[in-house]
C-alpha cells in the first residue's frame, strides 16, 4: 500500500507552483513555472535511484531499474501543466501517484521482475499551445515534431524556444523507450463517480474530439453611422456560431460543443468588428455521431457567411479518434483485488494515455472529483480517493512487471 | 477661400503620424502618437501667432486675438485621438479645417472683430478610455474631472497619467474660455449625403447613445465533462445577448445595437468561460425609443441570468441624450452664400460639439465620404470634399464673428 499522507503531501507541495488565491493553480505549459515543476519532480525521482531522459518534444521519463533491464518498462504517467484556472489535482494526480509509487517501491526495496517508468508528458492541457496531449501525440508520432515545435500561443512564443529556455528540449529520439505496457491514473474530471459512490473507474474508451480554428472576417465600421442592414459584424456572426455549438451538441446523445476562446479585432466599443477568432470544441464517445456533428458544424458555418456576407473560415486542425483501453482488465483485477468499488466509464477529457494506446498495451485509473467539477480552481478529490487511485496504480503496475 | 491643396496635404501629413500599412490611422488617446499629432497642432497654431492653454482634463485651446479680445471668442475644433482600425479623416478633418481657417485668416492678415480659437478635445473617440467625447464633456461639466482622469484603459493605465506623462495635462479651469459660439466640421461617416449626391450636410440632430459594460458570471469547467445542462457558460449567455442586440435594434426605426468588445477568461480552449465582460451601444435619434431599447436590453438580461442560471451585471455607465444644434442656421447661412448643394441630416456619431451645445450656440457642418466608411482604414473623403468643408467652417466663423 502507498502512503497516503505523503501522497498528499506531494500533492500540496506541488500545488504551491502556481498556486492561486482561490486554491487552484496556473501552470501553463513551458512557463517558469512549469520548469518548477519539472525541476521538482527530477529530484524526486533521482532522490529514488532513478535516470532521466528527456525527449526532443521535452517529455521527461524517469526509469527505475527492475531485475532484468533488458525486458520493456512498464510505464506511468501524466501531466504537470494546468489551465489558466486550473486545480492542483487534474494530470498532477497521475504524475505524483506515480512518483508515490516509486517512493513505495524504493523504501520497501522491491524488486520488480521489469523496470519502472515515470513520466510528465509536454503540453498536454492545449491550453497555451494546441493541440492538447501535444507532448504524448508527437512521442507517438500522431504529430509531426518539427510541427509542434513551432506552434504558438497567442503572443507569438514558440513552444520550441519556451522548452528550450527552461532547460527541457531534450535529444532523445521520439517513441524510443523500451516499455510494454502504460497506465494512467487520473481524476474523473466530471460527476459520474461521485454519483454512483465508486471509489476507482475503469476506463473503457476516451471520446472522441474535435478542435477548430474559426476566424470571421466582417468589415470594421461605425457603430453609430452604419445602418443595421449594411454591417457585415464579425461578432454577430461569430455568436450565431456560439449559439449554434450547444444546438449541435443537444441534438446529439452525449454531444457537447463549447467555445472557450476568443479574440476581438479591434475590440472598440464604437467599431463593428471586423473579425472575430474563436475555438470549438465537439466531442462524442461515437466516431460516427462526432463527424455528423462536425458536418452540421461546417454547413451552419456555410450558411452564416452566406446570410451576413462576410467570410467564416474554419479550420479543423485537430481530430481525436475514441480509443479503446486494451488494459482495462489489468486495471480491474487490481481494484477488485483491493476491494475498491469501481464501475466501468469513459473519458470524457483527452489524456496522455490516449495516445500511448497506440504503442502499448494501455490502461487508465480514474479517481472521483468533487461535484464533478475540474479546469476550476475548486477542483478537489480527498486524501483517501487519491490514494485509492494511487493503490490501484501500485499494483497494476506490479502485476504487469510480473507477466 | 482656403486653400484647398494646403488643407490636403495638412491632412496627408497629420495621417503619417499613427499611419496604417493600409491608408488609415491607428492613434489612440493619450499615447505617444498622441502626443505627436498634439505637438504639431500647437506649432502650426504658434506659427500663425496664436496663444496657447491647456485645460484640466488636456483639451487644447489656440486663440488668435481678435480687434477687441474682451468680446468672447468664435470656437471651432474636434480631435486628434482615432480608433485602432481608424482612418486619416475622423476628428482630423475638424481640427485641421481649423487650422486651415486660421492660416487663411493669417496669410491674409484678417482682422475678426472677436477672437478666433480653434480647439482638441482628448479622446473624443472612447475607444482606449471610456465615455466617448471624454474631454468634452468633463470641459462642459457633464462628467466629473477627478474620476474621468482615474479612468483606465483594459491595461489598467490611467487616463490622468497617461495625459501627465505625454505633457498635456493642463492647469487650466475647465469651463473657463470665453467663447460665444462653436463649429464643428466632420466627415458624415455614413452613406446619406453621398447617396444624395450633397456637398454640404446641416447637421439639426445628435442622436442619443447608451452604453453598457456587461459582464457574465458562469462557472469554469471542463468542455469535455461537463454535460450541457449541468453548465454555466458564459459565452453563451453573452451571444444570446449579441443576438438580441441586433434584435432589440430592428424592432425600433432607425435603432442601432452593437457589440465592439469583449474580453473572455480564462479564454482557453477546452475551459468553459467562466466570465465574459463585452461592451453593448444602443443608439436611436429619438429618446423615448431609445428608453424602451434600453428597457428591452435590460429585460432580456434578466431573462438569461434566470435560463442560464448565472449572473449577468449591466452597468449603464453612460446616456447621451440627442441634442439639437441651435446654430445650424448660420451654417446653412454660410453653405448658401459659398453656393454648395446642401441638406439637413442627423449625426449618427457623438461628437464634441454635442457637449460644446450645453454651453454655447453651436453648429455642425458634415461632409461626404466614400461609401460611408468611417472607424476603418478605408475612411475617405477627397480633397474638394474637404475644401468644402472647411469653406463653410471658415465662413460660419466670419459672420459670427461679426455678429
Ligand atoms: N485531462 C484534461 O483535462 N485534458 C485536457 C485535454 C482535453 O480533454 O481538452
Ligand atoms: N465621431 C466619432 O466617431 N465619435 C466617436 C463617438 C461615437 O459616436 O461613438
């Protein structure tokens, strides 16, 4: 069993990096701040006889020996980057369950048949830089590196030189450790398991996800001297489209549509804006329903630019097929083991675990969040269900590095 | 007559400072270029022998002596500040038609039976610092100097320091010029004396402006678990009252709704948006339909808070009542005389003749420009236009003076 007070500990610690007023946190990926992070979590790791590496995208894997190191890791992990408004807890969890159950095994002087493998994946909120797991989807090769490196955020920094200048764009090759198997431990980040009173989710699927770029072009001109009829307002097109998300998304079982980010030009009470950037963001556990949503999407962009004759251009930049879990069973026959509660769910937030899917057997933990509510400075699960989540973490992992 | 190619290239040369890759300007109030397009001002008023004071809130007066300079002066002006996406002509044209009208008097040694004083109001614009015609209304008394200076802009800078730091912070009293009457000269900023084919608009009217900061209070969570009807999204409940400010518009005759600004946060992709602040501007030329668009916005508010189950916070910060020109006769006067096609119309836009009217009897004199473009980079008026323009102010200013 992990120590549950020092899991927490941790946590808090960490949740200092960034800390808010509000008790939440804001560590946005390749900040100062996130090289904090990654700092903290080196140490800890090297404080448990672990050798790190750092990929040419800046992920950071920690390896703990095992009796026969030729024989593939098997591999935890998750985030340290948060939203603007952001908690302490979501992909922080997973990361320091995993460094818990590296201080468990190292203190207990276990020998596990494989070695170990600890990791914080770059960028994986999307907040700053997009798309999200953008760390986990190059290492896979989802994405191209040179790509991503070149992303920006809205001031025009590349990801590439913020890695740099905080000491993590590393040289070691994408998709080159030795590991055969990854699991993830994560808090649900909605209601589900606070409502059914389970202490541990088995992560069936990851939904799937579609992200755009939108940008209206209208013409700026006076607020006061042009008549209704002659505007082209970029904002009055853009709020149709807004409006529209949440149609698409109530048309459609489990569908949900937001748009989180906008930016006004030129922002002037007295200009009509002439062109109004904005995200979407639509998600479905089906594939098929997802890319009927996204077809309603491009024709109502369509039809708006027809009506306001201005132009609506969309790009959609980023598509997240659902994956299966085919680790599933793994993380069950531990929970069960441990008698823990637990129900079968699905992920409704991408995860780093969704893109190691496609090089390893994969598994995911999830662990029950206050009201649900996550992306919120009040984001909070108790000492006792992370540590549920960091048990089951434990001894999935130990049951893998046996077979 | 003035001159016509001087006036012109007064214009040209005025526009460089601020001057957009696409034609127009870019010089908001109390920046830098601000103060640029301020200091020349003042030189070409010295060079023509004028006297010059600066008042309290920074407005600019440069007084050419008349024959007997006990008798209160004939005033003209506008201003200097533009929109971010603004063109060479808004506010411009007024100030240097001033100029022009000095220069004429000057090179030709006229002697005015009263002074002559040719005036910049600071930020008549509202676009960085808000109300709109700021420095005009604190001169007249409609605002209260101390908190329009502790005004900020959305980089919390203030006004007051802003003005201090670019040297036009004046000592002088607000109020205190000895005028007896003011002219305006402006660009129409919309299509109607063009579509007319008129050289010369008498303006009767300044309709009545309403603005509003609003801001949406939801709750910040995850856009990829948070089921539809457990949100609080702001940004949905902002574009249901973008809708409805083109709504609220084309129910009432010749009403005007916009939305120029809006500020997002925490503006990240897959957050739902926790606030949204945005900016509304009801405008009609008639008071009592403009009460029941402000009643209706107001309403609807309400009725979002209630759907949306989140706070919606209307701050009516500003009401511009219409305001009817009573020297609009002499103008008429003047355009009869110089022989120009002319018409009455309503200004669309304030200006800082509107405040100027509660002190003294006060005229405007508009002018077409192509394809009623103003507040865009493509604000244009030709050069017989302009010479028009300034023919009228400078013959509206000779009879009154010698009333
Ligand atoms: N876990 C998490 O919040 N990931 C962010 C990516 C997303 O689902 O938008
Ligand atoms: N002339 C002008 O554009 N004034 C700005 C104030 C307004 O009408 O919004």
């Amino acid at each position: 069993r992990i120590n549950e007070q020092r899991l927490w500990d941790t946590l808090m610690e960490m949740g200092e990096i960034g800390g808010t007023e509000k008790g939440g946190c804001n560590r946005l990926a390749g900040t100062d701040l996130d090289k904090q992070s990654r700092d903290i979590f080196v140490a800890w790791c090297k404080a448990c006889g672990c050798e790190i590496s750092i990929d040419k995208i800046g992920n950071i894997f920690a390896r703990r020996p095992g009796l026969n190191n030729d024989l593939p890791a098997v591999g935890t992990g998750s985030h340290l980057d948060t939203q603007p408004t952001g908690g302490k807890f979501d992909g922080v969890f997973g990361v320091l369950s995993g460094v818990e159950v590296l201080r468990t095994l190292h203190e207990n002087n276990i020998e596990t048949p494989t070695p170990m493998e600890f990791s914080v994946w770059t960028n994986e909120e999307g907040s700053r830089f997009q798309p999200a797991m953008q760390g986990s989807g190059t290492y896979v090769g989802r994405f191209d590196l040179e790509t991503e490196l070149n992303k920006t955020d809205v001031n025009g920094i590349r990801l590439g030189d913020e890695l740099a200048r905080i000491g993590y764009l590393g040289d070691m090759e994408l998709g080159s450790r030795n590991m055969g198997a990854f699991f993830e431990a994560h808090i649900e980040q909605g209601p589900i398991l606070e409502d059914e009173k389970k202490a541990i989710g088995i992560v069936r699927l990851g939904q799937g996800i579609r992200w755009y770029n939108i940008e209206v072009v209208g013409r700026p001109s006076h607020s006061g001297t042009t008549p209704m009829h002659l505007r082209k307002d970029a904002m009055l097109a853009a709020a149709a489209i807004v409006t529209e998300m949440k149609a698409i998304a109530d048309r459609h079982e489990n569908g949900l549509g937001t748009v989180g980010f906008m930016q006004v030009w030129p922002n002037s009470r007295n200009t009509i804006p002439g062109n109004v950037k904005f995200s979407a963001d639509l998600r479905n556990p089906r594939p098929d329903v997802l890319l009927t949503m996204h077809e309603e999407l491009l024709a109502f962009a369509e039809k708006i630019a027809e009506e306001h004759g201005l132009d609506v251009n969309i790009d959609p930049f980023w598509y997240f097929a659902p994956v299966e879990f085919n680790a599933s069973d793994d993380v069950k026959a531990a929970t069960e083991k441990l008698g823990y509660s637990h129900m079968d769910i699905y992920a409704g937030a991408g995860h780093d675990a969704c893109y190691m899917a496609d090089l390893v057997p994969t598994g995911m933990i999830f662990t029950p969040c206050l009201n649900g509510i996550s992306h919120n400075e009040a984001e909070y699960s108790s000492p006792e269900e992370c540590a549920a989540g960091a048990n089951v973490l434990l001894h999935t992992m130990l049951e893998a590095s046996e077979r």
